[in-house]
C-alpha cells in the first residue's frame, strides 16, 4: 500500500506576516475606538465591561467563579473587573437563591440599559465600517473571525491545562 500523502497545502510566510500584520492593526483601531459606536465617546465602554456585561446578559445571573470558567479568566481577575461595575450600578450583587452565603452577579435594569445603549451604537459602527459589503460577505467575515476567536480561545485552553504526568 502507498504511504498517505499530506493533503494540507503548504503555509506561506508572506501570507501569515501580512495576517499577523493585519490582527495587530485590527487590535489597534479596536482599542482606539473601543468599537465603542459612531464617535460617540459617551457609548464608549471598556472590553472587560463589555463581556461581562454581555455574558450576564446571555447568561444570566451567575456566581464569580462560573462568570470566570465562562469567560477563560481567572477568578481574581472577573472579582477586579465586576468592582467598578457594581460601584457604577451596572452590575448587583444578590444572595444566592440556594446558598444564601454565596453571592451571585446579575445585571441590573441599568446595566442592561448602558448594554444596549453600547450595542446599538456599536451595531451602527459596524453597518458603517462594512457599508458597500454584501451579506454574504459580513457573513464569511463573522464567520471566519469567530473561527479565528475560536482557534485562538482553544490554543490558551490548552496552554493552561496542567501536564498530564508522563511515566
């Protein structure tokens, strides 16, 4: 029997300096704006606001150690994040409904007002930066920058997994 051949076609560095060069830009000019809308500063909100927010909004209320695990942080890191949120009003802290010692994070009605005051800007950002592209192409591109997320979300999983021991 013939050995199998390795169908994956060959990576050109010329192509992964210009992709790499490319996220690098991206990264810049997402952070420069925040995607935060159409120059309105006021509709700016902070990345880590903003997933939190998001993902108690999808979500629903959840202890800090779930929001954690969800996101692919680290406890301390959602418990600094969620501080400011709570002091601001976006974000309460309630008992939770089984134990009554442990506490859960939920949206609050304002919070969830400052969520989609965001949103709906950041919607408006995104019909302006992608005005004159097909739908089909808005499509491949979400769904190629979702892959991409996913690939790289995937990556910094494995990367924190404890060794296995090797005997």
């Amino acid at each position: 029997m013939p050995p199998v051949q390795d169908m994956t076609p060959p990576l050109h560095p010329g192509l992964l300096d210009a992709l790499q060069h490319q996220v690098a830009v991206f990264a810049r000019r997402a952070e420069q704006t925040r995607l935060g809308g159409v120059g309105q500063v006021r509709n700016s909100m902070d990345r880590a606001a903003y997933l939190l927010l998001n993902r108690l909004d999808l979500e629903g209320p959840m202890g800090v150690k779930a929001l954690a695990a969800g996101m692919g942080i680290d406890s301390s890191t959602v418990t600094r994040q969620v501080a400011p949120l709570v002091d601001t009003g976006l974000v309460k802290r309630t008992s939770h409904p089984e134990d009554g010692r442990a506490v859960v994070l939920q949206l609050s009605p304002r919070g969830q007002s400052r969520l989609e005051e965001v949103r709906s800007s950041r919607r408006e950002l995104m019909a302006q930066v992608t005005d004159g592209w097909t739908e089909d192409e808005r499509e491949s591109f979400c769904t190629l920058l979702t892959r991409f997320n996913s690939a790289l979300s995937a990556r910094q999983s494995a990367a924190q997994e404890p060794s296995a021991p090797t005997s």
